[in-house]
C-alpha cells in the first residue's frame, strides 16, 4: 500500500486525485494547499483528515511514501528537491522547473535518492501515444527526421498565475508547448537538441474584452494581469539530424482552436492529434491507415488515470518510469533556448 500526499489542490489536482482514490494499491493520506478554505473543502470531500500549508510539514510526516506535486511552475524544482531529501517519491507536474538550472539541481537531487522521480508527461501516457509508439518500435515509419506540432487557441489564457511570470515561468510555451515538444519529441526517440530558433509575440494581451465565447479561466483569473507571450513559434534541430516545428498560443485572430502534431518518417508517417491516423507504403501504395481502436483523440482523464497508476507502479514494484527526469531536463533545455532565442533575436546552441 502506497501513502501518497498531494501538494497544490488546485485544478489539476483533480486528475490525479482521482486515480489515487480508484487505486486499490494507494492510500491518499496528506493534502497541502496555502489557501486553507480550498483545503480544508478538498479534504473534507475526500475523506482526507492530515492537512497542511506548508509543504515541508507534509514531507515532514514519516506516513507519507509520495508525493504528487501541482503547485505553480515556480515552486516545481524546490518541493521536488525538499521531497526527494525526505525519502519521498515523486510525481511533479510538467514542467520540471522554469530554468535549466533548477532543472539540473532536481537531477542532482535524484541521483542521490533511490526513490522515483517521474515527471508528469501526461501525453505520453495517453493510449493513442502508446499504440503509435508500438508502431514506431517495430519500424513501421522507419527513421523520424521531421516533426511538426501546433496547440493553438484564438481565446485561451487562463490568467491567474498562468500569466503571472513569475509564477509560470512563461505563457502558452511552457503550459502547452511542454505538452507537445515533449510527445513529439518522445516519438522521435528523443535525440538529443542541438540548436533553437524561436520566436515569442505579445500583441493581442488577453482579449478579456471578447464576449459571447467561453474559455478556461484559473481560479484566481485576473484580466488586468498578463506579462506572458501570446504566441510562440520555434524550430529545433537534433543531433541526428531531425526537426520539429511548433506553433503554440494562449490568443490568437484565428478562426478556431487547432491541436495538431504530426511524424514524419522515410518509410511512413503520423498524427496523433487530434486523432490517430498512419501513412503507410504497402505492395508500392500509398495506404491511410485508421486504427480500429475505442478513442482515436487524446483522453485526457483515461491518460491521467494511465499516468498515476505507472507512477504507483513504479514506486512499488521498481519499475522504471517512462518519464524520468533526464527528459525533464531536456525538455527544460528546450523551452529555455527558444525563449532565449526570442529574446535576443539569434539562433542558440545547445
């Protein structure tokens, strides 16, 4: 039985609180939040008795085997670190951290503990991801030379601590950037980046002035706060040889919202969003291949349940996580050298 605390109760809280409570093999035992009505609320609601505002309290707490870590991107590196030193295992949330560094020092953390740190991936856990990925195993695309992904909302930013700098560490790169540099990348084979071109926009702010169209709003959403990007494009070249190109925005004047990424290989291609599909070459023909299989998308929840019950698996039995925390650090790399490479309006090596 694994005892398991969640820090940060906020909304994505949600998608592993859930399959934490289904999870024959977990006891949730310890929630933190430093604002305490949503606490004490959340603790009620899920029967969980040992709550705390500070994080170092819970990790304090002998019962606690792991932790799930949801707090603002800022604090990712430093609860991640305080865990690991308290003989926790770990699940924290993408991204790593919002600096290389700090990324780094999570690493360094990691390779003196002998517990799990798996880094909250999700996409890679979705079922789609993992049948195409059996596909790519067995060569059926052959080499992957060129990527390209977009996660574009003409009216998305969240506001609240998503467009708080400080606390995010960025806008629509490193909230849904991550998502989709990291699934197209983990598809490649994850070779190693080599150089960045990117560029960031902030022309249009938040559009809160729009009316008669919904979007998603954080629970502290303030309109008068924005200092993130509204869109981001960047194109990243790998050792290997291989590209990826990805466009991502929180507002943009587009006609609708588009997730899309895309594989390309010498002997066959892929999308897996916004549906699975497979380009092949059998007997000299060009084949559309639909796989017969229950959700063809990406399923947010089903992935989410995948991703903690590997985590808890993982903890248990020793098996190695899909999403370790070298990968966390090349993400990390990533997402720096293209704001880097915006701000001073010139290539970056990695």
């Amino acid at each position: 039985m694994l005892k398991v605390g969640v820090i940060g109760i906020g909304s994505i809280s949600g998608l592993h609180i859930g399959p934490y409570l289904k999870n024959e093999n977990v006891k949730l035992v310890a929630f933190c939040d430093l604002n305490e009505e949503r606490l004490k609320e959340k603790g009620k609601l899920h029967g969980v008795t040992q709550l705390y505002t500070n994080y170092n309290e819970l990790l304090a707490n002998k019962e606690v085997d792991a932790v799930s870590i949801c707090t603002w991107n800022n604090t990712h590196a430093e609860i991640a670190i305080a865990a690991l030193e308290a003989g926790k295992h770990v699940l924290v949330e993408k991204p790593l951290s919002i600096t290389v560094e700090q990324a780094k020092a999570v690493e360094e953390a990691a390779k003196k503990s002998d517990k799990v740190v798996q880094v909250g991936f999700v996409r890679r856990h979705g079922d789609n991801a993992k049948l195409l990925k059996s596909f790519i195993d067995q060569d059926e695309l052959g080499e992957i030379y060129y990527a390209k992904a977009s996660y574009l909302r003409r009216l998305g930013n969240p506001g609240g601590w998503f467009s708080d700098i400080s606390k995010s560490g960025g806008g629509p790169l490193i909230d849904l950037g991550v998502h989709i540099i990291d699934l197209s990348w983990y598809l490649m084979g994850r070779p190693r980046p080599v150089s960045v071109s990117g560029n960031t926009y902030t022309k249009i702010g938040n559009r809160s002035h729009v009316e008669n169209l919904s979007f998603y709003q954080a629970a502290d959403y303030d309109p008068t706060l924005n200092d993130v990007e509204d869109l981001t494009n960047a194109l990243i070249r790998f050792e290997n040889g291989s590209s990826l190109y990805i466009d991502v925005s929180f507002t943009l004047q587009a006609k609708s919202d588009e997730v899309g990424v895309k594989l390309f290989g010498d002997k066959g291609g892929a999308e897996i969003e916004p549906e699975l599909a497979l380009v092949l070459e059998k007997n000299n023909t060009i084949l559309n291949a639909t796989p017969q299989i229950d959700n063809l998308g990406f399923d947010f929840e089903k992935a989410f349940t995948n991703e903690i019950n590997h985590f808890v698996e993982c903890c248990i039995d020793g098996k190695e996580t899909i999403a370790p925390i070298e990968d966390g650090v090349e993400v990390m790399k990533m997402l720096s050298a293209i704001y880097e490479s915006a701000k001073t309006g010139k290539e970056i090596y990695l």
